[in-house]
C-alpha cells in the first residue's frame, strides 16, 4: 500500500509555485555559478560600457572623437584620484605636507611628561603620544646630548642624538616611528602607543647619556688638548 502511494504522490502534477523554487533552489547551486564573472569584473564590466557609451555620444557631437576621447581621459582620472584619496596613498602624502610639530621648546621634560599622562587620562592618545616625543626632545637637550635648537623633525632627532649615544638610537627610532605615524601618516593613537612611547622615554631617561664626540685633532694629526 505505501508503495502505491508513493507511486500516486510521484505521477501526481507539481504545483507551479512549488516547481518554481525546486527550480530556483537547485539553480542557486554553487555548482551552476564556477564560471560567473566576480564582483569586481562585473564593475570593471560596467565602468568599460558606461565609457565606451559615453564615448560614442560624445563622438557623435560637435569636434567628434577627439573631445570625447578628451572627456573619458578627465573621467578616468578623476575617478583614479578618488580612488587613491579613499584608499590612502595621497591621503597620507597630504598629511606629510602639514605643518611640521615642533618639537623643541620652553616646557622642561617632566612637564611634557605630565602634559602626556593628562592627554592619556583623557583617552587623548594623539596628544599624549606628541608631549611624550617632545619630553624625549627635552630630556635630551637638558642632558647635553642635543643643542636647544628649535625645527628639528624627529628623523634628524635620530640621526644626531643617535649618532652621538648609540645605545638609545633604538629607542629613539622606535619612539620617532611612533609620533610620525600617528602625526603625519593617519594612524590611530591608542593605549598600546601611548605605552609604547611610555616605555622608551622611560628607557631614554634610565640611560647614561654619555656623548661620545669626536675628539679634535690639529694640522699634522697631532691630538688637541682638551
């Protein structure tokens, strides 16, 4: 008997809604889609239609194919520029071309130091991250090692400073790193920077600064007094 009814219910007609998603279920089937273009081709599919249609309107009006070759030209690249605005290249080039921080001023170490924990109390990471370099800067001119000398950027801060005690140009490079990338080349502050910076002022600072400067030497080689 149940064979019977199996048999009935399988030579029975299909309901038209029913047939239609079997027929959908089974045509969403990774297997019937290997082939279909992705995403990005479908787009670049569309962007060389849309051109190649607005070239030939244009060529069809007054000065022919030369102002629309001259159009599609404008197009492309200004939807290069927003590309490469959005996706960072000359976003971050545009913040390199801001105006330099100074680095080097009137408060002493330990105030920018305090200044820094405020920011970092504030959960004002950037700032924080920016008073920190400058304690750096600061700890290093009151010890010796660097001239007060206002306009330094922090890469020349590396290069004297670390040239001059090489047992902090890690440090240095390490903390220089940190302040540009988040100043001039749109990274976000956080905790973990500020602690990074934290950390190597604190190493700077724990340091013996002993300069090692080169020693003068007269006409014939002879090794000058000090």
């Amino acid at each position: 008997m149940t064979a019977v009814v199996v048999l009935l219910r399988a030579l029975a007609p299909v309901d038209r809604d029913v047939a239609r998603d079997a027929a959908g279920r089974e045509l969403s089937k990774g297997i019937y889609h290997a082939d279909d273009p992705s995403l990005l081709e479908r787009i670049l599919d569309r962007i060389v239609r849309w051109l190649d249609s607005l070239g030939s309107a244009l060529g069809a009006g007054p000065g022919g194919g030369a102002v629309g070759l001259l159009a599609i030209l404008v197009v492309v690249v200004g939807l290069t520029a927003l590309i490469l605005w959005r996706t960072g290249p000359l976003r971050r080039s545009n913040a390199r071309g801001a105006a330099r921080i100074e680095l080097s001023g009137q408060l002493d170490a330990d105030e920018h130091r305090r200044q820094a924990d405020r920011f970092a109390e504030q959960q004002r990471y950037a700032d924080a991250v920016r008073e920190r370099m400058r304690a750096v800067v600061r700890e290093l001119e009151a010890r010796g090692v660097l001239d007060a000398r206002p306009g330094r950027t922090a890469g020349e801060i590396v290069r004297e400073a670390g040239s001059l005690v090489p047992q902090i140009t890690n440090d240095l490079r390490h903390a220089a790193r940190i302040f540009e990338e988040v100043w001039y080349g749109s990274r976000p502050a956080t905790a973990s920077t500020d602690a990074a910076m934290r950390a190597a002022d604190q190493r700077i600072q724990s340091a013996r600064l002993a300069v090692q400067r080169p020693v003068p030497v007269g006409p014939s080689g002879y090794v000058m007094p000090r």
